[in-house]
C-alpha cells in the first residue's frame, strides 16, 4: 500500500499516511526521519486522505505533530460514516487544498474516494481508484471494490470510468497509486489505455 510525501510551498504533504507499526524494525528510523524533515521545512503538516480506508496512520501523524501550528487533515465532504478524527477538514472538488493540491471524486452511492493532483509535479496520486499494474501500466480497479450494493454496482457499470476521463485533460507525468507501482512517466498515456482496458484482474 502506497503513501505519499511533498513538500509543498505552504505544507508538508502526507497523503494516506501509513507508517511501519510500532515494534518493526524500521518504525523508529522512519519517524526520526520525519520529524527532522517537518522541524527543518517549519511548514504546516496537512494529511489528505483519499478514502476513509485509508486513515491508517492519521491518528499517530496527529498526535506527533499536533503541536506544529496549522495541522489539518482533510477528507471529501460526502464521505458517509466519515471516521472521527482529530482537526479534520472537509472539501468539495474546487476547494482550496493546502500544496495547491486539487481534488477529483468520484462519488457512487454510499461510497466516496478523491484523487488528488499536484500540478507543481504534474503528478496524480490514486488511493484505491487505479492499480499500478508493472512496466508502465494502469488498470482502474475491479467492480468487486466499489460493488457491495446493487445501486454501486449499477453505478461503477454507468459511469465509474466516464468520472475519471476528465482527468485526461491534465498534463499528467507520473501517477502514484495505493496499490500497484508507480507510474514514472507518461502518467497521462497510461491512464487513458486503463480507461480503454480490462479492469485489475480482469484481463
């Protein structure tokens, strides 16, 4: 599972934040790790989530940094159930995002998931929506993942991949995704054969 990090003009970026559980070996270099980076950018920490599967380490993020001034973590306003966490904000696509960030959500009945674009890298990060498939590739996910009801099956069938086209308007290099590698080039070419393709394990 995929997590991001940008330093941005304004803020620090943590986008799905997942750290290494406690007691693994690693979990303390990584979080000494961070916290030299967030002193030495003295810059707002901003979470950005882009589902509420993918709270992960937003708690443990909070609690470490609560301090540093301007500490937000932002999750789509339709989200149903949202979780509860601390300082959380919520936006609507259009909505300024720290970074500069801008938001496109696909909103299904009972469900909600944002990518999110930063244009200063020309890169489009994807929590659940694509599937990095190896060597430069992308498939957009199953409908078994958006398909607990009948009304999000109906909805996936109709209209999952006509959401996600207007995001082939954008100068799109590299796409990060949760799941899968990324895609290091040519990010845009990539997510227009997905969009023309079998879905994640269905080719």
């Amino acid at each position: 599972m995929g997590s991001v990090y940008c330093e941005a003009p304004d803020a620090v970026l943590l986008i799905d934040p997942q750290a290494p559980p406690p007691g693994l070996s690693g979990a303390d270099r990584f979080w000494q790790a961070l916290d030299r980076d967030i002193s030495r950018l003295a810059r707002p920490v901003a979470v950005l989530l882009c589902n509420p599967w993918h709270v992960r380490s937003t708690g443990a993020v909070l609690e470490r940094y609560g301090a540093v001034p301007g500490i937000t973590a932002w999750l789509h306003a339709g989200v149903p159930d949202a979780p509860d966490v601390p300082g959380q904000r919520t936006f609507h696509d259009g909505d300024p995002l720290p970074g500069g960030v801008r938001s496109h959500s696909l909103v299904a009945p009972g469900a909600v998931e944002s990518l999110f674009y930063l244009p200063a890298h020309r890169t489009l990060v994807a929590g659940d929506t694509l599937v990095g498939a190896g060597e430069g590739r992308l498939c957009v996910c199953p409908e078994s993942w958006y398909g607990d009801t009948v009304a999000q099956r109906a909805w996936y069938a109709r209209h999952f991949r006509a959401t996600l086209r207007p995001l082939l308007d954008l100068p799109i290099d590299t796409v990060l995704t949760g799941h899968g590698p990324p895609v290091l080039s040519g990010g845009g070419s990539a997510l227009a054969r997905a969009l023309e393709s079998p879905a994640w394990g269905e080719g």
